[in-house]
C-alpha cells in the first residue's frame, strides 16, 4: 500500500518551499489567537471589591517575585552567552540568547494571563458552572496558544536565518539543499539549549517557592489552627497563592516551550538525513508542519470544551471532550499531510503510535489521580490509622505509577520505529535503521500535536486553584461547589501535563540521542558511535548519569524543606505575636512570607542549575563525546520512572486530601484529614518542585550535549 501511494502522489510537485510556511503561519495564528483570547478576558466582570483586593495582591506577589527571579536568570544567561560565544562561536550564542528570551516571555505570558482569569473566574462562577470552566480554560489557552506559537514562529524564523533560507529557495540540488538545511538546523541547536536552561531555573524556583508556602500554610493553618489554608487570617495564604502562579504558569509555560524548541530542531536534524537520502526536501521541515497541524486542531477542540447536563460535578469530562476532539482532528490531518506530502502510510501509523501514547498517558494519569479513582481512596482510607500509613500508601502508589506508562510509551518507541523501519526498507537511500530512527521522530511529533490543548488543560489547574483560594479569602458565597470541583478537577490536568511533558521527554530521548550521535559522528569523524559497557569509563559515566536526577531531586526538596521551615517559624510567630490575626482584628504580614519564599527560591535554584551543566561538560572534556553519550542514557533511564513516582504519586496524595475535605473519613479537622495533610506535604515538593523539573533536566542535558560537542576532547583517553 505504501509504494502504491508512491506512485500515486508524485513527491516533486509539492514545493517545500512553499510548504514550510504553514509553519511561520499557524505560529502567527496561534499568537494573535492567545492575544485575542486575553482582550476578551480582560473585558470579564472581576467580581466584588474585596475578592479584587485579594486578586490583586496575588498579581503584585507575583510579579514582584518574577522581576527578581529574572533578573538572576538574566545575570547567568549573559554570562553564559558570552562563554559560548567564545568557545563554540557567535552564531551559537545569539541562538542561545533567542531561546532564552523566548523561554522567559513564554514564563511571563502564562503567569501574566493567569492572574487576570483567577478573578474572573470567581465571578463567572457566581453565575454558572461552565461559565467558570470556561473562564479557566480560556485563560489556560493563551498560555497554550502563545507558547506554541511562539516555538513555531522562532524555530521557523531562526532556520531561515541560519542558512535555512538558501536551502529552501537557494538554487541547489535537492541533495545539497537537504544537507545545507540539516546544518542550518544543527546551528539553531542553542536555542534549545537556552529553552531549556531558563525552563529548569523557572521551573525548579517557581516550585521552590510555591511548596514553601504551601507547606507553611497547611501545617500551621490546617493542622495546629484548625484553619484552612486559604483562609484570610492565614499569613501565607498569598504566598501559597502566588506560588501558584510562579510555579505552575510561569515555570510550565517555559517548560513546554523547551520541549517544542528542543523537539522540533532535533527532528529538522533527523530529517535532514532522510531528505538527502530521498531527494524530498519535505522531510525535513514535516516536524514544524506536523506541529502547524496541532496548532489546527487545537483550534478545532476548544469551542468542544463545556459542560453536558450531567457534568456540573465532573468538570473533567468537558476539558477532555476537548482533547479528545483535538486529538482525533490530529489525526485526520496527519493522515492527509503523510498521504499528499510524504506518500506513505507507515509514517502515518508512526506519528498515531505518539496520538495513541497521549491518550493512554491522559487515562492512566486520571486513574491514579482522579479524587474518586481507586489510588486516591486507598491512600485516604490509609490515612484513618495515621500519618505514617498515609505515607507509606501514598509512595507506594507512587512507585506503582511508573509502571504503565513507561509500557504505553516504550511500545510508542517500539512500535514507531518498527513502521520506520519498514518505511526505510523500501525507500533507497535510507535503510531501515535511518528509517525506524524517523519513525520514532514522527512518534514525538504527534504525541506533541495536542500540546496547545494540553497547556491549555495545565493552565486552567492554578487558575483554578488561584479562584478557590479568591474565592475563600474573600467570603464569596455560592460558589463553593462549584470552585471545589474546579480545584480538584485542576489537580489532575496538572498531573495530566507533568505526565505528558514527562512522556514527551521519553520518546524524544530517542530522537535527541540520535540527533546527538549523528552529530558527534559527523564532528569527530567517526563510522558508528556505540555505547559499550563493558568499558569501564563508559559504564561510570553512566552511573554518574543516573546518579544526576537523585542529586539534583536531593538539592531542590532540600531548597523546600529549607524554605518550608522558615515559613512555619514565621506563620508561628505572627499567630504568636499578633493575637488579633485569629481574632479577624489585625492582618498577616503577608509580605513577609512573600519574602520568605522569594529568597529561598532564588537561592535554592541556582546550585542544582549549575551541577546539570557543569557535570556533562566535565565528563565530555575527560572522557569524550561516547561517555557523554552514556551519561545521558544512564540519567534518562533513572529520571523517567522518578519523575513519574514524583508527579503522579504527589498528585494523589493531593487528592486524597480533597477527598477527605468533601466529607468522607471523617471530613475536615478528623484525624484522617490531619494525617492526609501531612501525606499532602510530602507530596508538594515531589509533584510540584522536583518531579516537573527532572524532564526538563533530561532535555537539557540532551540539547547541552548536542551544543558542546566540540568541547568534548577526551582527556584521559579512557574510551
């Protein structure tokens, strides 16, 4: 069927150079939308003046803690731009400052946008249901929608610029122009790189931050006041409420913004190598194209989002009608663009293999963090005989959600490069090893195409949880049910995103690796590049690989406990020394736990930033480029299923604590919920700080390989 489609669909009439601009086009598209969506939300009623006054200092926090945060990030992006300038060239160095600012404007974006619809959303609630689903799901999508866009046009605008331009519509045969493109793409690699830098900084300090005053707030608020944590008289209740915004807007929206940089480069590389071998130029522009088409469908599965007749207390049932319209949509555009642009079905089936794997990453995320799945009322029931039951459930669910979805992803990776391979067997010129390497490319391409929808679901989470916090602060009436749903309905698409940018990070470790060894092979002149363990420098370089995420989680749940510590000391003294705070006489110091949770942030992320750069350059310039190699594998495999017990396992202690607050076990203030508090605690810096952070730091380190590879000389000449 493949050859036939061949035959049928003459590859050479379509212009690549006409194609490629649906890329830089639906990068628009998508941006203008975002700036739309924004306007109309800004227009909403913002609600009485005390919810607004609570807002509003969210906002300020906010903001205040993201110039700070930026101005340090600034400092070490500059000083690195200059390193890099120097030892790999300029051109390396302005892609890195590009990925860089871009990375931090897709950060401010999110967080910008999502204390705008906090407020909105509690007012929309007073008014219905699905008028504050919307609310928050909109205010979501132009985090979603901007960041996208803002990958797509950059990626796109960046490989014009880097020689890209003349492979495109230079006057080159098809062969020279696919290996002047791949290298304009190799060029952009410092894009990726700088994404990726400002996303682990922006992620791992907005998590610092927020667990901080979670923390505070829900150990001395709920457990020794018998207050809740959003309560007014709470004095970290703004600092919890900021973190919020912080950590999971500012740090995913420059979290997901490195996934798609990093991903669409290494596939252009990937392509590049097809595009040689076939004389088809659209092979290595097909992953912006694939991209483009995500962007589509995305806009096609929004207006599907809204509440059924029986869904007022389910609101996840209509956020995932959305995805799951998106995803389906995917998938008919898919099936067109591989059917007319690359003339073979079993590169469709590839790129579904990734829409499959996102789905089931969705499912299993939702069964093990839903508030009314299995796990989560087996960690509250744990929770009637004490904290330490809680605990030792909680982790032990933890452990056991690593399980399925590595198996959906791992058969993604097995089953995608199988279809390339065949692909590549009947195609001259690629092979099918070449070709199965495509394949698993197209794999990650797909899973991506639903990531506007995705961020969007991410965002509505601490929009959600921002309205609740309003809501509870300000005395808001009648919107209680509707704000508790939301609040847990966000829990789980929050897990559902860390799920699914950590199930992008796996299927492209794959692609990234193989980016990075046709990258080394080509720089060092070498005929095949393997990673033999049985070679001792090889096999250390791998421990230390797989040493790296269990460091690097140490320093940034040490950064929480640190700061979680403060911040209980301060919320103490402030009950302690100010009596009329409980009384509802005086107000907290609500700056001072703000200040609390800035410091520490900006101080615990600096040092687990510095040992992921640092290590990978250090071994590549002992050992070289192979050890490297090894030191990314050894890290990818040890930082999946940690990062998978982190995230899921924090999400359902989470919700195990909401169920627990919606009456059951005994209700609030009982026994059950006090221990499942303490449960939630433990959780927080795991879903929140280090496990969002761990796929970051897999990229990272894979693009940082890719840029540095003339660095690594092989000193000891152990390999």
């Amino acid at each position: 069927m493949s050859q036939q489609l061949q035959s049928v669909f003459n590859l050479t009439t379509f212009d690549s150079s006409i194609v490629f601009w649906i890329a830089p086009i639906a990068g628009i598209m998508a941006i203008i939308a975002s700036l739309i969506i924004m306007r109309k939300i800004s227009k909403m009623s913002t609600g009485s003046p005390k919810a607004v006054e609570v807002a509003e200092a969210i906002r300020i926090g906010a903001y205040a803690f993201l110039k700070r945060q930026y101005k340090t990030i600034i400092v070490i992006t500059a000083v690195l731009s200059v390193l890099i300038a120097f030892g790999l060239g300029v051109g390396t160095a302005v892609a890195f400052v590009v990925g860089a600012i871009a990375s931090l404007a897709a950060g401010y974006i999110a967080m910008d946008n999502a204390t705008k619809a906090n407020i909105r959303t509690v007012a929309a609630a007073k008014e219905s249901a699905e008028k504050a689903l919307k609310t928050a799901f909109y205010g979501g999508a132009t985090m979603g929608l901007a960041v996208v866009g803002l990958s797509l046009l950059g990626v796109s605008v960046l490989f014009l610029l880097y020689n890209g331009y003349s492979a495109l519509f230079g006057n080159y045969s098809v062969t020279d122009a696919a290996i002047i493109g791949r290298n304009a793409a190799s060029a952009i690699v410092g894009m990726g790189f700088g994404a990726s830098l400002i996303a682990l900084f922006a992620q791992l300090g907005g998590g610092i931050f927020t667990k901080a005053a979670d923390i505070g707030a829900d150990i001395v608020g709920k457990i020794e006041t018998g207050i809740p944590e959003d309560d007014p008289r709470n004095p970290a209740a703004i600092a919890d409420n900021v973190g919020d915004n912080v950590g999971d807007s500012a740090g995913r929206g420059a979290d997901l913004f490195e996934s798609a940089t990093g991903e669409n480069i290494g596939g252009m590389i990937i392509g590049g190598l097809i595009s040689a071998a076939t004389g088809n130029l659209i092979f290595l522009i097909f992953p912006l194209i694939a991209r483009a088409l995500g962007i589509f469908a995305t806009f096609v599965g929004m207006p599907f989002v809204k509440l059924g007749k029986n869904d007022a207390k389910n609101p996840m049932r209509g956020l995932r009608r959305g995805l799951m319209v998106t995803t389906l949509v995917s998938a008919a555009l898919f099936f067109v663009a591989t059917v007319f642009l690359l003339g073979n079905i079993y590169l469709y089936l590839c790129l579904l293999s990734g829409l499959v794997a996102s789905v089931l990453v969705d499912y299993i995320t939702d069964y093990y963090t839903g508030r009314d799945k299995g796990p989560v009322k087996k960690i509250a029931k744990a929770s009637e005989t004490g904290s330490a039951t809680n605990i030792i459930t909680g982790f032990a669910v933890g452990l056991e959600t690593a399980a399925l979805p590595i198996i959906s992803l791992a058969g993604a990776i097995i089953v995608s490069y199988y279809l390339g391979s065949l692909f590549g067997a009947e195609t001259p010129g690629v092979g099918a090893f070449m070709g199965g390497i495509y394949g698993t490319t197209l794999a990650t391409m797909g899973m991506l195409a639903v990531m506007g929808m995705v961020l969007a679901l991410d965002g509505f989470g601490p929009i959600a949880d921002n309205a609740a916090g309003i809501a509870e602060m300000s005395g808001e009436k009648g919107t209680e049910e509707t704000m508790d749903a939301l609040d847990a309905v966000g829990n789980t698409t929050k897990a559902l995103t860390k799920g699914f940018a950590l199930g992008s990070a796996l299927l492209a470790a794959q692609l990234l690796f193989q980016t990075y060894a046709e990258e080394a092979k080509m720089h060092f002149g070498l005929s095949t590049f393997n990673i033999d363990i049985s070679n001792p420098a090889v096999l250390v370089a791998a421990f230390i690989g797989g040493m790296l995420p269990f460091l690097f989680s140490a320093q940034a749940i040490s950064a929480v406990g640190k700061a979680a510590g403060e911040m209980v000391a301060e919320v103490r003294r402030q009950f302690r020394d100010i009596p009329g705070i409980l009384k509802g006489t005086d107000k907290p110091q609500y700056d001072k736990t703000v200040d609390i949770s800035t410091k520490a942030a900006l101080k615990g992320m600096v040092l687990p930033g510095v040992v992921v750069v640092v290590v990978p350059l250090v071994v590549g310039v002992l050992l070289g480029p192979v050890a490297v190699g090894a030191l990314v594998v050894g890290c990818t495999l040890t930082a999946i299923p940690l990062a998978l017990l982190m995230n899921t396992g924090g999400g359902a202690w989470d919700n195990a604590k909401k169920h627990i607050e919606a009456g059951n076990f005994g209700g609030k203030n009982s026994p059950a919920h006090h221990a499942s508090v303490v449960g939630d605690t433990v959780g927080d810096p795991m879903k929140d700080t280090a496990g969002p952070s761990l796929h970051v730091l897999i990229k990272l380190l894979s693009t940082l390989s890719i840029v540095f590879i003339p660095l690594f000389i092989n000193l000891l000449h152990l390999i």
